[in-house]
C-alpha cells in the first residue's frame, strides 16, 4: 500500500517535470534563447496566495528563518530538475527488488 503510494507520487512527479520541460523548450523556441523556468516562478504564475500561505506556515510551525534557508535555494532551481529529483526519490522509496529465485529455481 504504502509502495503504490510512492509509485504513484513518482509518476505524478515525473508528469509535472515532462510538463515543466515542455513548457521551458516551448519557451525556449519561440524566444530562440535558453529559457529555464525556476521553481518559484512557475508556482507564483499558477498561485501566489498559496505560495505565501506555505512561507506563513514554515515560519510559524518549523522556524522563521527556515524558508530563508532551505526553501528559497530549492524554488530558484529549475522546475523540471526539481520534480524530476522528486520523481527519483519516490521511486527509490516506493521500488520493491526483485525476488531471489535461486539457483535451482525453474
């Protein structure tokens, strides 16, 4: 149960970062220069409210200075390279390997 569910964050990780990239080399086209959309950007495009939701409850429940100093460095990498390091770890957590048949197994 709990595999399915990392499985399953893994695949909806790996989504968003193909989406992320798609949007970038779409960008990127049209402008003819490299364009790489940070984290942070495409969460304030979509919704800016929760984005300053999310910094009000780090403050208040972890610590003030600690959206300063882990979150800031991690919304200005690129979108993409972030969901798809997400997409890794889900999917390191949630692999199951395969069983050890044996030597003498048919």
């Amino acid at each position: 149960m709990i595999r399915s569910f990392f499985r399953l964050s893994s695949l909806l990780a790996l989504i968003a970062a193909i989406m992320a990239g798609t949007l970038d080399s779409i960008q990127s086209v049209s402008s003819s220069t490299v364009a790489i959309t940070s984290l942070g950007n495409h969460w304030q495009s979509l919704d800016v409210v929760s984005l300053a939701m999310a910094e009000a409850a780090v403050a208040h429940y972890i610590h003030p200075d600690a959206w300063r100093w882990v979150m800031v460095p991690v919304l200005a990498q690129p979108a993409f390279a972030v969901f798809l390091a997400l997409a890794l770890l889900f999917w390191m957590i949630g692999y199951r390997r395969p069983r050890f048949a044996g030597r003498f197994s048919a």
